[in-house]
C-alpha cells in the first residue's frame, strides 16, 4: 500500500511540475509582449535597452545593473525578480501590466531637477546608486519642492596646494560661495564662488594618491582635488554644487 501511495504521489508532484512548467511559460510570454511596448523597451531608471529584469512591486522593468541596486533596497520598496530565470505569479505580472515604465516615472520622477546626475546605460555605480535611492527611497522627484538657495555643509577631504598633502576640512556651500575651515565656526582658510567653475567626477573605484570617491573642482585661479568617505555623499555634494551654478 505504502508503494502504491508513494507511486500515485510521485504522479501528483509530476502533474504539478509540468503545469507549473506550462504556466510559467505563459506568463514568460506575456511579459516579452509587454517588453515590446515602446515605454517598455529601455530600462526604468537608466534607459539601458532591452531590460530582462523587473520590479514585481513597483511595475517597473529594469536592466541588471539597476535590478542590483533595486534589491539592495529591500523587498519593502523593491522586489526584484528576472524575466527569464525566476518563477512568477500571475497577480506579479499582471501587476507589471497595469503599471510599466511609462505610469511607475510619471509618480516617481514626475519633477527632476535639471541639476540631477540621472544616469545613462555606461553611468558610474555611485551615480546610479545615489539616484535610484532617492527616486524610491526617499521619495525626492515626486515634488517641485526644491531649494531656492542650495547649501551644504560638512567635512571633505582636501588636497593642498603648495604641501600635496590630504586633509580634511569643514565646506561651506550658501549664497553661491563654497568656503572651507578647519572646523565649524573657524575662521575661513578660502572661499570660491562655485559660478566660476567646473565640475568633473571620477569612475567607480579610482583613487588618487590612496584617496577614493575624488571630484574636481576647477577655478580659473586653481584646480581643487575633493574626497569624500562615502561616494554618495560625494554625489551630494555635485548636485547641490551644479543647483548652485543654476545648471
């Protein structure tokens, strides 16, 4: 009896396997139609072309390397899955149906300021990092409430000019002048009007005399080499410096 029960159960899990198998097939099929809706065809976040990953929860289609940083968020803001290797419900997917690229930018990026780093395909980890988390995370393009004066402050890690030695130093970003001290309060050691420069930022991962997450800033008069501890912080401070400059 016992052979035969496990006979008949064996035949169940089979029967089940290969209906799944035939569902799963199914839905594959509807999510490569919905893939080819113009809206559909280039990633949510970056625009890379053909996206094979998803945002089950927000509706989004999304490439591989935006699908990395959507799961580093947590399932609570993004659940991610892939197109052609992960199984689906079918509520997921219709879920993606009712949402897609076009409907999940016209809430999430609805106001992006012109001085927002939005990453392209070939954009820089930190850059697509720094803006994914603000699109989802922290809600910030679903508003036009924007600083009318952009400021910043906070310590940077400054090479010198004469002594190319490193140190770190307290920056002070309002009224369109970046001061730098010893510490907060301190008398200034310099100030630059931020309108009077340019801006340049470096690949994932490149140091610079031991020192990482390097931007430049460059004055008619000098050329300022800036660190940060963390390149999201970096990332800030470029945008609070390009909303300055009124790019």
């Amino acid at each position: 009896r016992d052979s035969i029960n496990a006979e008949y159960g064996g035949r169940d899990i089979l029967l089940m396997s290969e209906e799944n198998d035939k569902l799963q097939e199914e839905l594959r099929g509807q999510l490569k139609d919905l893939l080819k809706l113009p809206e559909n065809t280039v990633c949510a976040d970056c625009g890379s072309t053909e996206p094979t990953w998803a945002s089950t929860s927000l509706g989004a289609f999304i490439c591989i390397n935006c699908s990395g940083i959507h799961r580093s968020l947590g399932v609570h803001i993004s659940k991610v899955k892939s197109i052609l290797l992960d199984n689906w419900s079918p509520q997921e997917v219709e879920n993606m149906r009712n949402m897609g690229n076009k409907k999940v930018n016209e809430i999430w990026e609805c106001h992006v300021p012109s001085w927002v780093l939005k990453p392209e395909s070939n954009a820089y980890r930190y850059v697509r990092d720094h803006y994914i988390r603000n699109k989802y995370q922290f809600r910030k393009y679903q508003t036009k409430d924007q600083p009318q004066s952009p400021s910043k402050e906070g310590y940077i890690t400054k090479q010198g000019l004469k002594v190319k030695s490193w140190k770190k130093r307290y920056f002070e970003l309002k009224d369109g002048k970046l001061t730098y001290s010893k510490s907060p309060g301190s008398k200034p050691l310099g100030e630059v009007a931020v309108k009077e420069g340019s801006l340049e930022w470096m690949e994932d991962d490149y140091t610079f005399n031991s020192h990482g997450n390097i931007f430049r800033f460059q004055t008619p008069k000098r050329v300022y080499f800036l660190s940060c501890d963390d390149p999201l912080v970096m990332v800030d401070w470029i945008e609070v410096i390009r909303a300055a400059q009124g790019k």
